[in-house]
C-alpha cells in the first residue's frame, strides 16, 4: 500500500503534459488553480457530511477524493507527497514518539 | 517516507486510550467527532489560502494539518490510511496506469 | 434594499411546489439536502477566495451566492430570514448596542 | 426585523476604530484578514454540521454567525450588506419575479 501516494504522484506529474480533454485530471489543471481550490473546498464539505452520515463507506471515498484533490495541487506547485508526509514526521515527531512507545512497551 | 502514514496511524491509534489532557490528539478524541470534523473544515479552509498566497512552505504545512485531522478522523472510525490507499489505488487504477506508463517507457 | 431578503424568502417558499426542472431552486429542493449543504460549502470557498484576490465585484457575488444558498436551505426546514435577523439582533444585542452609541455621541 | 443588517453594518463600521481588546470584532479586525476568512470557512463547516443533525436552532445560530462573519469581511472591504442585497436583487430578478407571481395570484 505504501508507495501507493508516489505512483499516484508520477501519474499526475504526467498528466500535466497531456491534452486538456484526455483526463479529468488534465483538464483541472487546465482550468488553472482556482478550480482546483474549490475541489479542495467541496471535498472536505463532503468528508464531513459523510462523517455526520456515519457510513464507513463514504468516509473513506470522499477522504480519498479530498486526498487526491491535495495532491493535485502539490503537482501542480511542483510539490509531492513526500513534502506532506517529511512535514508530518518533523511536527508529530514519528520516529521519536514511536521509540517512546516501543521503549514503554518494552518496560511493561 | 512511505510507512509515516502507518506510523502515524499507529500513534492515533494508542492515543484512544490516553487521557484527555495526555495530548492533542487525545484532547480531540474526548471533545467527540464533531470537534474533528470543524478541524477539517478549518484546515482546508487554510489550504486554500496558502495556495491563494503562493507560499510552498505554508502550503505543505496546511496539507499536512489537513491529511493529519482526516487520519483522527478515520481512527475515530477505527479505519486507517491504508483504506484510503486503496481506494485511490482502486479508483484511480493506478497499477493499471503504471503498467501502461512503464510499457510505453519501454517502447520509446 | 430592507425587505429583499423577505421578498426572496417567499420566492424560495414557492418553489418548493414547483416542478425540479422548472428552477434551479426547485432543483436544488429536489435533489435534498447534502445539495444544498455541498453548495454553501462550495460558496464559503468561493467567497475566501475572492476576499484573497481582493477583488470588490468578486466578495459581493461569492456572498451574495452564500447568503442565497443558506437561505434556500433555511427555506427547506420552514425558517426564514427573520429567524436569522432576530438571531442576530439578540446575540449582539444591537438595540441595545446602538442606544449606547447614539448615547455616546450625544456626548460629544 | 428588516433593518438589523443596516445597525449591525454601522456597529461594525464603528468597531473599525476600536481598539482590539475592546470587543471581539475590534479583535478580529486586528489579526487581519486571513482571520476573518478562516472564520467564514468555519462557520459555513458548522452550519453543514447543524444541518446534518437536523436541529433548526443550531441551524439558525450557525447561519447567523455566518452571515455575521461577511458582514464583518464585508466592512473590512469598506462593503455593506446593501451591496450583497443589490446583487441579490439583480441576480434573481426579485422585483420582476414578484410582479409576475402577483400577476398569477390575480389570475386565480
């Protein structure tokens, strides 16, 4: 599952050179940023609702749309998906919360 | 980077046990599913107005906010990235797509 | 301009019996109500983007887009405009509020 | 009823001069902007919430502080609420729509 996001980021570096109408992709990237703002915009309106609906179902499409929709506009800002994630591991401290927790389980 | 997303997801998931005031994570956990939901509305708020300001930095920083508070989200249900991968991986048929993108690498 | 909101209030009511293709408000009623929802949150966006182009015209529409959308779905639960405007005037007290002012500046 | 917009639109204007620990609006006017949209998005977040659990007190509340949120970025544009309900009246052909949905009450 795990290189899942890069192989969705090369497709999207690709389609940046493709023709407007040959995928939906190319096309919000020919409709230029704002359009893909919104996306970003209606999709959390959509997590959300799906959220409030409490199907599992749901939850999970319109997160994956939300996902996707955040990594278009890395692409399109020539950024990727392992910006995000360096982010995540330098703010929650991953590495080092996760020895923490393997040490206490250790200790138990 | 491509197993910070299980890692994280593995923190989440410990912090359901942790005490309210223990952390961020655990706080938003007791404040209930609605507190989770006006995060994400709010960070994907502040993911537009990055991209509006054109600030990479602030743009990764946002997406990241957004993509941590959607995994709260899905720990919440007791769901996980990797649900979200593979619905990427499912809709977008990003194998396929390789499959497609390699062969032509070859034919060139 | 006052009693526009009242005016548009009672043609939202009667668009309500009308046929879905009739109207885009009659559509919109008829689709239910994650239309409705999925449209204010699309206007929300819609307006923080225009206020970061800074552009007058822009904020105006995107608003006056946002006002309409919530007033449709006010519309779809039997409330209306003057619930909103009593909301209002008893949270920030504006009677009162503007005796205060109008006091102040008799004091000049 | 049909006034509040204007005394709240003149009590924001007022606040414009106020000194940021003086009211909550004062305040929201010194953080600037970005403040105000976050804001805007917040609140349109929590009215799709209101909605979805159906209670139409939180529902009027959450419009009213989402209304009450434009009408603050619309004041820090030097805008009012009468621009926003000139466009509506424009837009939606409210005086011609009511003159033919007089003109078809006659005809009854």
């Amino acid at each position: 599952m795990s290189d899942i996001l890069n192989k969705l980021s090369r497709i999207l570096e690709q389609r940046k050179q493709a023709e407007p109408d040959s995928s939906y992709v190319a096309n919000l990237y020919s409709k230029g940023q704002d359009a893909i703002l919104k996306k970003i915009g209606e999709e959390a309106t959509e997590t959300v609702m799906a959220a409030k609906d409490g199907q599992a179902d749901k939850i999970i499409y319109e997160i994956a749309d939300l996902w996707f929709h955040t990594m278009i506009l890395l692409a399109s800002q020539n950024l990727g998906p392992d910006d995000v994630l360096k982010e995540l591991d330098r703010r929650f401290g991953i590495s080092g919360i996760e020895e923490k927790a393997s040490r206490k389980k250790e200790e138990r």
